[in-house]
C-alpha cells in the first residue's frame, strides 16, 4: 500500500501462478499475441542513446567510453551507469544465451548510429573478450562499456584477505538465508559506497541476470583469477557424459559426493586450483560436492540453458507445476520429448541442443527420464542440496510411520512447515526448509499427508511409485490387478497381498518399501486397500466418492462440507492449473454417481460464471454451496467504495501478518454464522494456502476484479514479456510504476486501474 508498484507485485497481479501455469498447458485456448515494438538508438554528437517505444518514453546516456580500432577511426559508445550498461546488453543478447556474440555487438553499434565495420567490431570484440571463449558475457561488456565498475570492483575484492573471507562474506551479505544476495541485501552492506557503485556490482555480479547474485556467482567476481582456473580444468570434459563420468571416477567411496581430499587426486589438482574449484563447486557449504553441483560446474553451457529455463519461473512452486505440466502422460517421469515439448511451452526459444543439455544434466541417475525431485533439483539446487542434508539429519528410517508421527506434533495426520522446521532441528536455513516443504507438497495444498512426507524422506518410495504407475497403465489395469492382488476374494488388499502380487508380477520390493507403500495408499488408515484407494495410488482413481444427491437423474450432486469439495477440486483438477475444465469436471460428477451429458453440460456452463470455458475453485463453491454467493453478497453490501474494502483488510489482518486468517476473520464476522464465515473463507482463500493475501481480498469483495485482471493479463505471452512490459511502463526508471505511468502505459480505465 506504498502507492507504487514494484516489479514483484506487477508480476504477482499479471502472472498469478495459476494463471501462469496455464500457460504451459497444451490445451490452453487463449492465444498471445506479440506486440510489435519499435526500439531505436540515434546518434548524436555526444553519442547519447536516445530510446523510445509505443509508450513514449525516452532517456539518454551521457558518459563516453571510446575505443580506437585503428589509426583513422574511433567506436564510441556512452552510457551513465551500470544498469544501463545491463539493459543494453540484454537488449542486444538477440537469443537470450546471455552473451553476446560479434553479430550481436555489431547491432549495438549500428543502432547506436554508428557505421562501423567488421574490422572494427572484431577489434573491439577482441577487447571486451577477457577470456577468450569466443563471446562476450554481461561481466565482461560491463567492465567494456563501464570501466568505472571494474574499478569499483578492485576496491571490494581488496577488502577480502582471502577465500574465507570471501565466503563469510557471502553467508553475511545473504541476511534472508536464501542463497541469494539482493540489491537491497547488497546496498546493506555496502553502505560507504554510493549507489552508482553498488548497482555496478550487482550487475558484474548478477551474472545469469536472474535478479540476485547466488553463491558461485559471488565467488567467481571476488576472486578474479577463478574463471581461468575453472575454465582449465572444465577443458578435460567434452560432454555432461563425460562429466557424469568423471564424477564417478572421482567419487572413489562411491557415496554419491566428492570430499576435497578425492577432488584433489582424483582431477589431479593444485592447491590453488583446488581451492578455487571447490569454493564454486560447493554450493550449499557442506564441505562436498555432489553429481547435481559438479555438472553444471564443469560444463558452462549445459549451465547456461539450465539457467536460461531456471528464469522462466519466478519461484519452486512454479517449477514444480511446470513438471506437472510437462509430464503429458502422468507418469511421474519426464522422456526427453516431453522436456523438449513443455521447454518450448514456457515462451522462450529453446533449441534442441539446449534441451539435450538440460536433459543430461537433469537425468542425474542416469536412467532415460527425469523423476520429479530431479527436475525440480537440478532447477534449484539448493531444494537438493536442503533434501540430502534433511535426509541425511533422519538417518536410517526403520518405520516412516513413526518418523511422521515424530513430526505431526499436534497429532492432525499432516505436517505443517513449522512441524518440519522444528522436527528437522537446528541447522537449516529458512531457504532450505522452504525448499524440502515445496518439494514434498507435491499437491501444493500447504501441508504433507503421509503419502508426501513417505515420498520425501525414502528416495526409494517416489521411484517405486512411479514403477507401479508404468506397470499398470489405466483404469481396467488397475482395476485387473486389484483382483490379482486380492487372493481371498474380500474386496480388500492386506499388505501381505500386495507383497505376494507385487513378486508375483516380477516387481522386486523390499519389506520396507512394501509397507510404506501400503501406508501410502491404506488413506483411511483401516489396515486394508480398496479399490478406490489403490486406483488413487497409482493415479487412475479419485478419493471415497462424496455424498451424492437424491436425485441423480438431474445431474446434481452434493458435498458434505466445502473441505469435502476442497478435495475433491485438488483430486479433479489433473493438471494443476487451478480450474476444472469440461472434461475434469465430467469425471467429478461421474465419481458422484454421475448423469448424463446434457445434465452434466448444463450444470457447467451454470458454474461459468465468467464464461473463460473454465471452473475455477470459487466458482464451483458457489454451484455446489449457492447459500456461499448469498453470505458473500451479504458481506459486499457492507463496503461503499475500494478504500472501505483495503481498510477492512488492515482491520481484519490483526496480526499485520498480510494474511487473513479463519480465527481473524471469525472475529470480525460477529453478525454471520459459522457455516457462512466458512463459506466466506474458503472463496477467499483461493490458492488455498490456509490465510485470505491482499490480493484474494480484493478480488473477493470486488467481484468484477478477476475478470478486469484476466482481460489485462491476456495482453503478456510470458514472465519475461511482463518484466519488459514494466521496465517500458516505468517511465521514469526509479523501479516503482506510479497511477499515472501504469494507466498511460496500458490505456487503463479509471475503473480498470482502480483495480490494478
């Protein structure tokens, strides 16, 4: 409520993540449509750039950086900052690989006004090429184009005495603990320099232009010596094969990790080299490097490609709804077709060869496919770096149901993220264990059942899963092996059962994984498995079907209660893109007892209430619970204006926490009923995380906002078309988009940017 905003909340309000995530569905029907935009640099006498676009905007760049590439001519080039500098670059870096190559440089130059020629760009090429790989990276061009930030540079690297010091310093600028150093966290500590100096350190810093400057990254600028020496040591790898290889030979205990010791007479390596390659390789400062840290260490481009499909999500979240989005077939595992196929659906241009690196890198065991933990780990290394050192805190697990119970300390059958911070102990950074959390809520719902807390602590148990996915491929499979399984014919699977029919068709499981697995699928915890529960297992079930209405000729049916129907959206809603589509909601109601296609076609399109083709999570509360609309109608009424609606936030948020609890908002609902503050909470809470944010306020009590925001946000392909988009609305570059530049720069309404 600063009256501005940022970059974050532009993107939290244009890109939510359900809304984002659609975006990698196939069957999507919305189409983007690039806005052309006409981007031109002319030259004057002091060589100033002078910028403009369809939203009119201009600035110029005042400082000259001159190069003289022959005798007779001089390239001259001016910008006033780093930043600018940084902006240019990603301008110009046509393919997005983040470097810039001769042709690309040459651009820069023509657009600049200047009539240069080969020659000259080679010879200015050849300068900026610091370390001769035959491109020019975002550190490189900005000590080129800026050599006040090289300067700058010395002067911090001169503070450091040694390696040591150079990463206390990083664990100490990084105060979220997020492995991450901000602007913010970066102007902290750098508080004798001015902000021209800070944001030419961030920019040589933030090499992958990312947003922050991560743990490698840190290393490698405070230590100008570590990108030769890595370079000479990488050179003995032609391949991530290669690679993978010699991670193996180096790794002569064979535990999965490099000690210093291994990495030393393993690669045959100096001390100095010794230093520098384990400073960079060891990303969570265990003292070891795993396969997941080596690769992208020893392979710089696979590294670059991973990097590039790292920027295309904001968060963990998003990746993990990526893979599911990715995994067309709902096996848990990625074919390298299906990589390919969702890399493409992210907007951004990838080609063959970089979703062949990415793969490589990704597949870490080895074995044809990328499983989830994989996919997500190789996208954030520390969510694995975090899930082996939680892993490896548990030691041996004897009895996972024992292990959860230890865990669960209010006793409510699921684990909160403060029960697996203070279960996990000392240690862990709030980064690491927001990792672990996101990487075992598979289901997002903000909580780990049995089932995701099994898959989380026993590698074994997400693997045999999936095997047991593969083996039995839909309905009448699953329905056929149950039979097999269920020797005694009681309509019940005992655990003894499974394990007889798992040998019994040649799947090798040890006693452990048996029983974890049947305590996976055993959901209402009765010691047995029905039907219902092994189809939901292996993926081709639903949960106990919902009571269903008397009348099921009319198509109608009916929940108990509206967490009834919370699950039953989260087990329907197959491809997590947070809405039912037509077919999704056919087999809700088909699992209810069901009607026929008429029925079921009526009762949808009466669902649509915004007519997207879709039914999102508050939609199918009002069809299913009409009393729901009415209490929320009830409750609008109230509220005269916008500013009533963003002062009852702040009244009902009691804590400041920015959320509105159930407890906070039971508290100011005197006049209403428990079922109807239940009804109110559960549209509100639309993501589903336990608490109503700023935004599902908003949206709630202003009913034509989502749609005013679904319209709006048609208008952007891809997070990276929003991040332009704003930098172009930000007109006069402090960071902040103010009324007047959002509604100039989108054409808004004044009832549309009251909603914005």
């Amino acid at each position: 409520g600063d009256g501005e905003i940022d970059m974050e909340e532009f993107l939290a309000v244009m890109v939510p993540s359900a809304g984002f995530s659609s975006s990698f569905s196939s069957s999507s029907n919305t189409q983007f449509v690039k806005k052309s935009t006409t981007t031109s640099f002319s030259s004057s006498s002091s060589a100033s750039f002078q910028q403009s676009s369809s939203s009119s905007f201009s600035q110029s760049y005042s400082a000259t950086t001159s190069y003289s590439t022959s005798s007779a001519s001089t390239v001259s080039v001016s910008f006033s900052s780093a930043l600018d500098v940084k902006k240019a670059f990603r301008k110009f870096d046509s393919n997005g690989d983040g470097h810039l190559d001769k042709n690309e440089l040459k651009q820069l130059l023509i657009s600049s006004g200047k009539n240069v020629s080969d020659q000259e760009v080679a010879t200015l090429f050849a300068q900026g090429d610091v370390d001769g790989d035959g491109m020019i990276d975002i550190q490189e061009f900005v000590k080129m184009m800026f050599p006040a930030a090289a300067a700058t540079l010395t002067k911090v690297q001169q503070s450091f005495k040694n390696l040591n010091d150079v990463k206390a310093a990083f664990r100490r600028f990084d105060a979220d603990g997020d492995g991450h150093i901000s602007r913010t966290e970066l102007r902290q500590v750098m508080s004798s320099f001015t902000e021209s100096e800070v944001d030419s350190i961030f920019s040589l810093g933030d090499k992958d232009q990312s947003g922050a400057i991560d743990y490698q990254e840190f290393i490698a600028m405070m230590m100008p010596n570590s990108t030769a020496v890595l370079q000479r040591v990488a050179s003995q790898f032609n391949s991530i094969q290669s690679v993978k290889d010699g991670f193996k030979r180096v790794d002569s205990n064979g535990d999965g990790a490099i000690s210093r010791q291994e990495l030393k007479q393993g690669m045959h390596l100096s001390d100095e080299e010794l230093d520098v390659v384990f400073a960079l390789g060891d990303i969570d400062q265990d003292g070891e490097i795993s396969m997941a840290e080596f690769i992208p260490l020893m392979s710089p481009s696979a590294a670059t490609a991973m990097n590039r499909l790292r920027n295309s999500f904001r968060d963990i979240t998003e990746v993990i709804i990526a893979f599911k989005k990715f995994d067309g077939n709902s096996d848990g595992a990625l074919s390298q077709n299906e990589l390919l196929s969702g890399m493409r659906s992210t907007g951004m241009d990838f080609d063959s060869q970089e979703c062949n690196m990415v793969f490589a890198m990704a597949d870490l065991n080895q074995d044809g496919e990328i499983n989830y933990v994989e996919f997500v780990s190789a996208l954030f290394p520390a969510a694995s770096d975090g899930l082996s050192k939680f892993r490896s805190r548990l030691g041996a697990i004897t009895d996972v149901k024992m292990a959860f119970k230890r865990f669960d300390a209010d006793g409510d059958g699921e684990i909160s993220i403060m029960e697996l911070k203070n279960g996990a102990g000392p240690g862990f950074s709030t980064g690491e264990i927001a990792s672990v959390f996101a990487l075992g809520d598979s289901d997002q719902d903000g909580k780990l059942s049995f089932a995701e807390f099994a898959q989380l602590v026993l590698p074994a148990a997400r693997e045999k899963v999936c095997t047991l996915k593969k083996s039995f491929k839909g309905p009448q499979e699953v329905q056929a092996a149950f039979q097999k399984f269920d020797v005694n014919k009681d309509g019940m699977i005992s655990c003894e059962e499974l394990k007889n029919g798992l040998n019994g068709c040649g799947l090798r499981f040890n006693d452990q994984e048996v029983q974890t697995i049947f305590a996976m699928a055993d959901i209402d915890g009765d010691g047995e498995i029905s039907l219902n529960e092994f189809a939901i297992l292996l993926g081709g079930g639903s949960a106990p079907q919902p009571q269903q209405a008397a009348a099921k000729s009319s198509g109608s049916i009916q929940f108990r209660s509206i967490d009834e129907l919370k699950n039953a959206f989260k087990r329907f809603d197959v491809n997590s893109d947070g809405h039912l589509d037509r077919n999704e909601f056919k087999q809700l109601v088909s699992a209810c007892g069901g009607g026929s296609d008429l029925e079921i076609d009526a009762l949808f399109k009466k669902g649509d209430s915004d007519g997207d083709g879709k039914l999102d999570y508050q939609e199918l509360i009002k069809l299913m619970f009409p009393q729901s609309a009415q209490a929320l109608e009830k409750l609008q009424k109230s509220f005269s204006s916008l500013n009533d609606v963003k002062a009852a936030f702040k009244r009902y948020d009691a804590d400041g926490d920015g959320h509105v609890s159930k407890s906070e908002l039971q508290q100011v609902m005197k006049g209403f009923s428990a079922a109807e503050v239940e009804a109110i909470f559960s549209l509100g809470d639309k993501d589903q995380s336990g608490g109503i944010d700023y935004q599902e306020f908003i949206g709630l009590m202003l009913p034509n906002a989502p749609a005013t925001i679904a319209r709006l946000g048609m208008s952007f392909r891809s997070i990276g078309n929003v991040k332009e988009s704003f930098k172009k609305f930000d007109v006069n570059h402090d960071g902040q988009i103010c009324r007047t530049e959002l509604k100039n720069g989108m054409k808004l309404s004044d009832a549309d940017l009251d909603v914005v």
